[in-house]
C-alpha cells in the first residue's frame, strides 16, 4: 500500500482514505470519549459507520469525495496527525 495515500489528509478531496486511517481515527476518538455500558460515544458514529460499510463492501480504501460532509469532518476531527 502506498504510503503516501496512508497519511493523506482526510479533508483533502483527492485523499484516498483506507481502512487503517479510519481504524485509527476511531481509536483516538474511543480514547477521548471512552465506551460506557457497552455504548460506542455519539462522536464515534460517522467513523464506525464509514468502518462496518468498509468491511462489509470489502474495500480497502475510499476517495474522500464519496463521503459527506459529516463524515469528512469527523476524519479531520480525529484522523491520524500529519
């Protein structure tokens, strides 16, 4: 995989965002905003959506224009440092 793509930034409309990136965006989101009572914070829900339809469809890696706003927002909230 292209390292290059791995670090692009979310809100960049040309990035490629992979299934790492939003992997880890959840990551850092779930250590802001812990789980509690087996319930995922509401700030984690665009970034596990985007996650469960990645795994479903079988994709590695999606161009961030396919996304919404809400989604965009919240990989640029939580995505991985550049």
């Amino acid at each position: 995989m292209d390292t290059a793509q791995d670090t692009a930034n979310p809100t960049d409309l040309n990035a490629r965002i992979t299934l790492s990136q939003v992997e880890q965006s959840i990551a850092r989101c779930l250590n802001a905003h812990p789980i509690v009572d087996y319930t995922l914070p509401r700030e984690s829900k665009q970034l596990t959506e985007l996650l469960a339809l990645m795994i479903f469809h079988r994709v590695d890696a999606v161009d961030a224009t396919q996304l919404d706003d809400v989604t965009v927002a919240a990989l640029g909230q939580w995505g991985v440092p550049q």
